[in-house]
C-alpha cells in the first residue's frame, strides 16, 4: 500500500506552521505500509500509544530509563512526562502544533522532556549539546521555536542566541523557584494527550551538518513507531528483558530511535549517560549489564583493543551506524567479543535504519538487505534501476521518507518516489548491498573511480594507524589524487618513511593507483558530535 501525502488526515494543531512548511505534494517520496504492523489508527499519539499503553501491559514496575544519578520505572517516567506536559501547555500556553527546542545531553531529564513535548501536542526540536549559538539560532529561526528547555549547564549558548524574547525554561536546576523541576511540582495530575494526526509532524531534527549545511528533517507521529516496527523488530529481535546503551546524543535520530524509542515500544531498559568514552562505556556495559549496544565504527575500533579488561559476556548484540563499517572494525571486535556487529545504514531523513544484516544473514563487506517495510535499489545518473554488480545511487522507500522543512534540496533527495541518499552503493545477486562511498567522496583520478572508503579500509588494517580519512586533491596532471588524512597510534613516529611504509601497504593491499599518494598525520580527525568524519573539512584542508 502506498501512502500520497495528498491524504493528510485533518490535523489536530491548532498551529499550522508544520503542515504548512512541508514540501509540494509531489516532491513527497512513496511511502509503503504493506506489513501489518505497519497500520496505525487515523488519530495517534505515539508518545501516547508507548508510554500510556506500557500500563496496560503490566509495565509500570519495570525500570524504564537509568542515568547517573536516578532510575525511573515505567510508572515514573510517565508521571514525569505528563507534569512537563502541563508545564508546557498550561505556564507556558503554548498551542498545538507549537515547536520547542531542546537542549541537553543524554539523561532521564532530556528523554523526559522530548517525550512530553510530543505528549503535549507540540513539535520537538532536539539540538547537539556542542552546537554553539550562531548555530543554535539558524535552527531556533528555521524552525520558528516558541519556547526551549534547556539544561542549567548548556544555557550559555542559548542566552548568546540572540533570541530573548523566547520563553526559557531550565532543566537540572532543582534550587531554582522558576526551573522546570518546580513548575512540574505544581501539576501532579495525568495528562491526557490532545488529539492528533497520525502524520501530524512530531519531530524536526536537523542533519549532523557532515556537508556544512544542516537541514531540517519533519517527522509525523506515526514514523516514530514505524522504526520502532521495522528494524528492532526484524532485525535486532529487541525483547523486553533487554538493557540498551550507547553514545548517540538523543537530539540524533540514530540515538533518538536506539536509546528510547525502541526499549519504550518492547518494554526494555535504557541506560542514558552524559559523557562517554570508550573505556567508561565497556565499564557501563559491565556495570548495567547492558545487552544491547549503539555506538559508532570508530568507538567500537578503540573499544575492542579495550574489551579484554572487562567482563561482557552480558552484550549479545552491537549495532553499528552512523558511517561505514570497515572490515577492520568487524574483525577486530568479533575477536576481542565474539559478536558479529549488526551494521546498519540510516538517515536523518529516513529517521532510522533502513538496511542491515544481523546474525547468520551477515555477508563480509555488505552492509546487509532491506529491513522488512521498505524497499532498496541502486540507481544510475539518468534515475534508471541497475542489476547486480554496477555501482550507482542507493534509493529507497518504506514507512518513512524524506520531508525537509522549506528546503529546495527536496528535490534532489527525491525521485520518482525514491529517496537518494547520497551514497554509492553496489548490489550482489542475492540482494545484498554494500557501501562504496558517498557520491561526493568518490575520487576520480587520472580516469579511475576510486572510493575513499576502500582506501581507508586498506589503511586500518596497518598496525600503526589508529583513523583515517581520504578525500581527493585537486591535481593539474591527474584531475584529483588521493589523500589520507592519518592518525597514528601512540609510539609511532609521523614521517616520511612512515608515510611511504603506508603507501606501500595500500599497493599490496587493493589495486596499486588506488593508493594514497598524499599522506598528512593530524593529532585528530574533524567529526560531527555524533562521531560522522567530516570529510568536507578534509577536502578543505586538501584545496
């Protein structure tokens, strides 16, 4: 069954500024519900149907979301979503509809307050803890807030936004009379969710900025469930008893979908902790007994050099996403763990993963097939499908799609129905697909196509290099050549003869011209907040 966003059920806000912004009809991708459970009601609330519905079930005793400093049962986090709902509707009088900005790192207070705000019948607006005010007002503006919730400690960028006029209201700041903490002690009451379309947009997120320049992605209530339906479900097979953790900040759909939405829907746990590095999360997965893991490539590298001084026979399954995951990082981990990694490609604009392979369906290299509800195949440059074997544009449809805010880049993230996704992807015979590079990372030199990502894999199997990065560099003679942006393991010395002892690792390696022939060692690489290369930055340097 397919879904014309011509059949928008009449909204429940009575602030028309999301329905308004969404895209021309036909610029809307396909949108497919052919699995049952992909069928949601007409009117629908999905913090409702995931909270309200627990009780029901019999999950009001059960822990819910664990963070440094408390644990909240089912029961709890409810009662704590419903106060902040009132707060939002009845202090502040804000109308359904209205989007509120959000700004914290992961705790049971940030989840808190992104649940409620979409309880409330508003539109969530979650920002990276590390944006800074320049960037925070783009978004603030793009997406016309009319109130934040922001934590005490990240109030200083907010303050500098420039936009004063905007109702403030502070989180994780009990001592203060005017903080949300106190306003919620005035409304012990439930709240009964308004009346809401089930794609009514609930959620803008902003894209991780890997290109420089974020766009805002609209989500309606019942996409939110829709990846709670798809790959958890089919793919990670998430159970009740299960303990979730990981690194994605909650204001990244990758987080958003792992770390809450999906322990809500089976009745399992989330463990959300503010700051982590590799060695603190294999010592919480010890701690908390955790069994599910999401983090990304580089994370899961360092951690299995760390995994033997901790005891994980808890974890059964590690996803990975957020960018590709090189052979290096699977076999490293599968040694050190005895995991396969579930891999997985997403968007922003899918909100979640929408390709992956777990368990005996993993292929070596493949990123995996389509999570059942959506649909996969790889495009040429004139938009016509290509068989086996030809590298070309990934495209896809489901239950989710791409529906940016006011944006004109729409319509090149959609045709004919399909969402592009901006990588280079091949498919096998057996509908198996595997990552090339993204379509603006591949290097052309001298003639050859040459993907970064193969070359930076060859790179991470040299026992002296701890990330790398490739990009192609202008180059009279060439058109662009290859360059590897390296960082080195501790001891190993940045020089030329370390340079071309990688150069010469890479020749024997993959076919000799995809070989770097710049090679720069930083001390780090430039990465969004949720661990993405910026390669844009990169290429920069390189021009």
């Amino acid at each position: 069954m397919t879904d014309a966003c011509a059949a928008l059920h009449p909204s429940g806000y009575a602030d028309g500024f999301a329905r308004a912004n969404l895209p021309p009809p036909g610029e809307w991708p396909d949108f497919l519900f052919d699995l049952p459970e992909l069928q949601y009601p007409a009117r629908l609330n999905c913090v409702a149907e995931l909270l309200d519905s627990a009780s029901l079930r019999g999950w009001d005793g059960r822990t819910a979301l664990v963070g440094a400093r408390e644990r909240l049962t089912y029961a709890q986090l409810r009662e704590r979503v419903d106060r902040i709902a009132h707060v939002l509707r009845d202090d502040l009088g804000l109308a359904t509809g209205s989007r509120v900005l959000l700004r914290g790192a992961n705790c049971p207070m940030m989840a808190a307050c992104i649940l409620a705000v979409i309880k409330a019948g508003c539109i969530a607006v979650p920002t990276m803890p590390l944006l800074r005010a320049r960037e925070l007002g783009v978004i603030a503006s793009r997406a016309r807030v009319g109130a934040v919730l922001c934590a005490a400690a990240l109030r200083g960028e907010v303050d500098a936004m420039g936009q004063g006029a905007l109702p403030l209201v502070l989180f994780d700041d009990p001592a203060s009379s005017d903080g949300l903490e106190a306003r919620m002690q005035r409304h012990p009451e439930p709240f009964a969710a308004p009346d809401t379309a089930a794609d009514d947009v609930c959620l803008i997120s902003f894209t991780s900025g890997t290109t420089g320049v974020p766009k805002g992605t609209m989500h309606f209530h019942r996409d939110l469930l829709a990846i709670c339906d798809g790959f958890p479900r089919h793919t990670l097979g998430a159970r009740g008893h299960d303990i979730f953790i990981g690194t994605p900040p909650l204001a990244f759909t990758f987080g958003l979908g792992g770390l809450l939405l999906f322990p809500l829907r089976v009745g399992a746990c989330a463990v959300l902790i503010e700051k982590l590095s590799p060695e603190t999360l294999l010592a919480a997965i010890e701690q908390h007994r955790a069994t599910v893991c999401f983090t990304a490539p580089t994370f899961y590298r360092q951690m299995a050099q760390l995994a033997p001084r901790f005891d994980l026979r808890c974890l059964s399954r590690s996803v990975s996403a957020g960018e590709a995951l090189p052979n290096a990082t699977r076999d490293a981990w599968r040694a050190a763990t005895g995991l396969e990694m579930i891999d997985g490609i997403g968007a922003t604009e899918m909100l979640h993963i929408f390709i992956s392979a777990a368990g005996s369906e993993v292929r070596p290299g493949a990123t995996g097939k389509p999570v059942p509800g959506y649909r996969a195949c790889i495009l040429d440059h004139d938009g016509k499908q290509v068989g086996p074997g030809v590298i070309g544009r990934l495209a896809v449809k489901g239950p989710t799609g791409c529906r940016y805010l006011d944006d004109p880049r729409q319509r090149d993230y959609v045709v004919d129905g399909w969402n592009v996704t901006g990588d280079a992807y091949e498919m096998d015979a057996d509908g198996y697909f595997y990552y090339r590079s993204r379509l603006d990372d591949m290097i052309i030199s001298a003639g050859y196509n040459i993907a970064g990502a193969e070359v930076e894999e060859a790179l991470l199997h040299h026992p002296a290099v701890a990330e790398c990065g490739v990009v192609g560099r202008a180059d009279d003679e060439r058109g662009q050549v290859v360059e590897a942006h390296v960082v080195l393991k501790p001891g190993v010395a940045a020089s030329s003869e370390t340079a071309v002892d990688l150069q010469e690792f890479v020749k024997a390696r993959i076919a000799p011209y995809k070989y770097p022939r710049v090679v720069r060692f930083r001390e780090q690489l430039p990465r969004t907040e949720t661990g993405k290369l910026q390669r844009f930055k990169l290429r920069s340097d390189a021009a």
